[in-house]
C-alpha cells in the first residue's frame, strides 16, 4: 500500500482578511463600510512547488496543502503544521467550519484491471445484472467515530486514471492496476485554530484512516 495523495483543508467559518487593506481603503474613499465584500475582493494565492510535489492554496474561504507521493507520513505532518503556522502568523487563520484531513493510497495488482474489477464486485456489491453489467465500480462508505467522520472512497483503477483525475504533477514509476483507496477525516465540532488539535487530528485521522484502508485491501483479498 503506497501513499500516494494527502490533503489537508481547513475551511473557514468566516473570510480570512487576506486584503484587509485594501477594504480600509474603501472605508477612506468611499465613507462607509464595504458592502458585499465578497463579491469585489475574492484574491487567493496559489503555490505549486513542482520539486516537492505539492501545491499550497490560501484564500479567503479556506486554506489547503496538497502533497503527492510524499516520502513517509512524518514529512506529511511536518509539512503541514509548517504551513499552517505560517499562515496564522502573517494572516490569522478565522473561525474555522470543517477542518479536512484526506489520506490516498494506492495498493498495486499483478493481474489486469478486468480481473480486479471482477473481485471488486464480488466484494462490494450483491451481484445482479445492474451490477454485473458496469464497466467500472466504486464504494463509498461514511463512518462517524470519536466525534469524526470518515468518507471512504474505493475501487480498481488504472494509472491513466489516477494521472488525469487525481495527480497534479507528474508521479513516480506506478503500477498500471492497482485498488484505489481514499479515506477523508473531517472534524465539524472545532471553531478554533490550534497547532495542538492540528497535529492530533493529523495522528487520530491517519491512524483510523489507514486501519480502514487494510480493512478494503483483506476484504478484496488483493
């Protein structure tokens, strides 16, 4: 099982005063206070640092970094507390409303994509026409545990796939086949950025997501 994808985004409750100048110079010129701040100021910041592999965001409604193929799950961490408090730092991370957490992995298989897709079915699904007729499957599952919610999102896919639909760089030598596995941990209940509840959210959310991903990987038996 290769790690091949992990997100984190912290969305905001309120927007982030990225600008803050510039509406205080609305207030000189104009006499008032902005009205409709949203729709005249909607800057964002996007860096992609291509040797890394990794792209951070940071705009008004939510601030997010997004690594591919990392070197272990430490680095991961790290990364992302880094970022994070930097961001508090210069800007002021607001009232926060969903805080996300998203591991991706990818097991490989020696055999051909109809094959696994086989299993997949025979794993996921009751067999039936309906089901017996796809030419490609998912499952997603929804679990709430500790006072977080983990989505599940699961099935075969090719590299061709992966590269067009999930990869924002270029990726490493890969299988052509392999299961697809994606776990996303959102906390709901937290309003208050802390680097403590970061990082323990980072432990709780990787630990519970991996176990579940090995759950996918036993039960398909690939």
């Amino acid at each position: 099982m290769e790690l091949i994808k992990v997100i984190c985004e912290l969305r905001h409750a309120e927007r982030m005063k990225i600008l803050a100048p510039y509406e205080d110079l609305y207030r000189e010129v104009m006499g008032k206070e902005p009205e409709d701040v949203g729709r005249w100021i909607a800057p964002g910041l996007r860096l992609e640092d291509q040797d890394r592999k990794r792209v951070v965001v940071v705009d008004p409604l939510h601030t997010t970094v997004d690594m591919e193929q990392p070197p272990n799950v430490g680095y991961c961490k790290d990364t992302i507390l880094a970022v994070f408090e930097d961001v508090q730092r210069l800007l002021g991370i607001p009232r926060i409303a969903r805080w996300g957490l998203r591991f991706a992995w990818i097991h490989g298989y020696a055999g051909d994509f109809q094959t696994l897709l086989a299993a997949c079915k025979e794993r996921f699904f009751a067999s039936g026409a309906l089901i017996g007729r796809a030419s490609d499957v998912g499952v997603i599952l929804d679990y709430l545990m500790n006072g977080l919610k983990f989505t599940l999102q699961a099935g075969p896919m090719r590299i061709e796939q992966l590269k067009s639909e999930f990869l924002a760089f270029e990726p490493k030598e890969l299988p052509p086949v392999f299961l697809y596995l994606d776990v996303d941990t959102a906390d709901l209940e937290t309003p208050q950025y802390s680097r403590k509840h970061l990082a323990q959210l980072f432990d709780r959310g990787h630990g519970q997501a991996e176990a579940i991903a090995k759950e996918v990987i036993s039960l398909v038996e690939v």
